[in-house]
C-alpha cells in the first residue's frame, strides 16, 4: 500500500482509519441524541395530554391544565380560534403543530448540532492520523492504533455530547423544549436572543465554563493536527481532568449566585493552565511555607502553552519532572525540535538549583546549567552573577549541576565538531 494513499484502495482504506478513529465520538454522540429524542417525544405526548382537557378560552383549567402559563393558554386559545371550537380539529391542529416543531425541527437542531460540534474534534486528530500521516504499519496495525483507548476517549466524547445538549438547552431538556416553543410567540417580547443566551438560565456560569474548555480543546487538537502529533492518546486523559476543574470550579461559582464571574469562567475553561497555576498560588499563600514557588514548565524559554500540555500528556508536568525526565524517549515519542528538548532539559537543571526567581533574573546571562558550569570560572561572569542576581556561591551550585542527570559530560569542543562537518 502506498504511504501516500493515492490509489482508490488506499483512500477507502484510510476513510475506515478514520471511521475507526472517531467511532467513539459517533456512540457517544448517538447515546445522548437518542436521549434527547426520547426525552423530547415524552414531552410531546405530555403537551398533547394537558391540549386534551382545554374546554375554550372561557373554561377554567381544571386539573393538570391549570398549570399552563399564559403563553400556553394563549397558544391553545390560537389553535381553538383557528378550528372554530371544534375539539377534534383543535386536537389534531395543536398535535400536528407540536410533533412539526418539537420532534422535527427541534430535534434536527439537536441532532445536528450535537452531531457537528461533538465529531468535530476528533475529526481533526482522525483526518490527520488516517489521511496527512505517512504509513509505517500493516493496516491492521494501523487499526488497533486508532482504536487505542477506546474508553475514554468514549468518555470524553460523551461528557462533550452531554455537555453540548445541556448548552442548547440550559433549562433542561424538556423545559428549554416548551420554552422556546412558546418563547418567540410573544410578539411584545423585548428578548429575541436565543435560550442557551438567555440571562436567566440557571446553570450559566457552568455553560460558559464549558463553551471555554470546548474552545481550548478545539485549539489544542487543530496545534497537535497541524504538528502532525496525532498517534499518542494521551492527550484524551489531560483534557478530561481539565474538564474535572473548570465544572468544579465552574458549579462552586455558581452557588455564589454571582453573575459578575462568566468572563472569568470562560477564561478558567479557555486557559486551564493559568486557571490552575493562580488557584494554586492562592491556596498555597495562604499556607506558611519556606522555598520557591511551585516551578511551573511556562517559565522554560520559547515554550508555548500547547507545548506544555504535550509534555504533560508523557508525564512531564514541571521543571523537576522534566530533569529526571528520558530525554531520549521524549523526544522519539513527541514530535518537537530536539534542539528545543535539550535546551528545556538544560535549563532544568539550572532552575532546580537555583529557584524559577533567581533564574528570571540571570536569563539574560545564561540558560541552561551546562552554560553556567562551562562559564562560571570567568571573572567578568561571576561579577555579573553577583551584582545582578546576588549569587555569591557558584561554584557550589556548579557542582551541584553537575551531579544531575544530562549534566556531567561537557559539550564538545568546536575542533571535534569540524571533522563531522566536512564528512
């Protein structure tokens, strides 16, 4: 098989990649819209129920009629008027308008929506996995990799189906069904925003938090499809967990009552790791403590928010994890510059000896810890050590670097690289 798939047998094989890949997306998405369907035929039959014992608009609602609101009097009233008081024909008009509207349109809405936005995602990761990625593997291979950790991608997937029924629906199902039904038939109305926009919707904060992270996640696939890192499955694992924090944080905010926080819940779901870096530094200055604050991967040179979540997804999840790290291992398993690994590994090794604020304040002078141990016998750089940075002992955090992992061999002195050149 060509690893280019230009052939009709290539592209059929690539579309079933690509089927298999996002296979958990379509079981959760068709779990949840089945749901709803049946949710939204229940409330059918229920609004068909309560149409059955309206006598006219002069008749008193007895019994379940008389928790109709005024918009759904009103609604009965037009079909009545309409049929001119005869109840067969207003049976059958309010019946066929109520299955035209909710089990039709409304639930193509859901259907269509839900469908979109939740194949979405992993569209993205399986196009590039089944379609961009060069071919290494027998296609059974290929299959069982893009079947890897079915279940919970199943269960991101179907937490994002839920998530994005309820967004649409903020009053519930059955509710958001009747209300906006009977919503866009007050005329007078001065809200013609749709209900998942509506300012009363009790779970907003919540919806935010959500819309938030889908974005976040609909960024950090699109950098992982365009770094074609699209094998590793880990990736399924950190996103739920940050899904775990903004609903927490999302459901703690909304008890508060507070209406003042949506912004702020959309950008604890948009940026999750600085969401989770400052509630860090609020709990942890509110415990007595000696030592540096806590070393955060962000404060390694020309490292992007992305790039850090990659590194998260093999284990490496700050600066101390990172030097004990297997240099070698990431960098076969993540698809970034070598060069960029190495010099996050050196610098690693410096901000563990001397703290992420030291470190801020001597970048200027020297990155990694190999070029602190190869310069610190310079005069001119200890004075700039000293009255920059106040490091008064280099040669004790020298030794100190060296005795880490990936420090004890000095780099190679420029006439042994020249040889290798010319060959």
């Amino acid at each position: 098989m060509s690893r280019f798939l230009p052939s009709l047998r290539g592209a059929a094989a690539a579309t079933t990649l690509w089927l298999l890949y996002i296979s958990p997306a379509l079981a959760a998405t068709g779990l949840f819209v089945t749901n709803n369907g049946l949710r939204l035929l229940e409330t059918t039959e229920q609004l068909e129920m309560e149409a059955q014992s309206y006598q006219g608009p002069s008749t008193q609602p007895q019994g379940e009629a008389s928790k109709l609101n005024a918009l759904w009097a009103q609604y009965l009233a037009t079909h009545w008027a309409a049929s001119q008081g005869s109840k067969e024909l207003f049976l059958q008009s309010v019946s066929t308008h109520l299955r035209k509207q909710i089990l039709w349109e409304r639930f193509s809405f859901n259907l269509i929506t839900t469908l979109c936005l939740t194949l979405l995602p992993s569209s993205l990761l399986g196009a590039g996995f089944a379609f961009r990625r060069k071919w290494t593997r027998p296609f059974l291979q290929q299959a069982r990799l893009a079947l890897q950790d079915w279940g919970i991608k199943f269960l991101v997937h179907a937490v994002m189906a839920f998530g994005i029924i309820y967004f649409f629906n903020p009053f519930g199902q059955g509710a958001s069904t009747v209300y906006g039904l009977l919503k866009y038939r007050d005329l007078f109305s001065k809200d013609s925003l749709p209900i998942y926009l509506d300012a009363t919707a009790p779970v907003r904060p919540v919806l935010v938090g959500f819309l938030g992270w889908y974005m976040h996640l609909l960024g950090y696939f699109a950098f992982r499809l365009y770094r074609m890192d699209v094998v590793s499955t880990r990736i399924y694992g950190i996103v739920f967990r940050h899904l775990i924090f903004v609903m927490g944080l999302s459901v703690s905010l909304t008890l508060t009552g507070s209406n003042q926080l949506l912004f702020l819940m959309f950008l604890v779901g948009y940026l999750p790791l600085s969401a989770m870096g400052l509630l860090k530094q609020v709990l942890l200055s509110q415990i007595p403590r000696d030592g540096d604050e806590e070393l955060s991967l962000l404060v390694l040179p020309n490292i992007t928010r992305f790039e850090v979540l990659r590194l998260e997804e093999e284990g490496v999840d700050n600066v101390s994890a990172l030097l004990t790290a297997d240099l070698d291992r990431l960098k076969a398993a993540v698809p970034m510059n070598a060069g960029l690994l190495e010099l996050w590994h050196g610098a690693a090794s410096l901000i563990c000896v001397v703290g992420i604020a030291k470190y801020r304040e001597m970048r200027e002078l020297c990155l990694t810890g190999a070029e602190f141990v190869r310069r610190v016998q310079e005069p001119g750089f200890r004075e700039l050590l000293q009255s920059k940075v106040g490091l008064a002992n280099p040669d004790e955090l020298a030794a100190l670097i060296r005795s880490m992992p990936g420090t004890d061999r000095p780099p190679p002195p420029p006439q042994a690289a020249a040889p290798q050149a010319v060959a």
